[in-house]
C-alpha cells in the first residue's frame, strides 16, 4: 500500500457510553468490555457502526 494513512476524525454526535447488549455471551461481552471505552475515548463509534 502506498500513501498515508487517513487521519481519524472525532464525530460530534459519537457514543460515548453503551452498555453491552444482553444477548451477548460472557465471551463477547468481555470484548465488548475492552473495546467499549476505546472507542468511545476516540470518538469515532456513532449509531450507524452498530
């Protein structure tokens, strides 16, 4: 791949706090524990990435 990378860009309107759906089992729910605040710290998550 040639050229840069694209920078990340914060979305106004992104989730900043969403709890892990209920139908998750304990294994996805503990990834959703570790990516969660991740993502939520950039800003980059929004309704539609659900």
């Amino acid at each position: 791949m040639r050229g840069t990378k694209p920078h990340m860009v914060e979305d106004p309107e992104a989730i900043t706090d969403q709890t892990a759906p209920d139908w998750l089992s304990d294994d996805a729910r503990d990834e959703w524990d570790r990516v969660m605040p991740i993502l939520a710290e950039r800003q980059i998550l929004t309704i539609a990435d659900l």
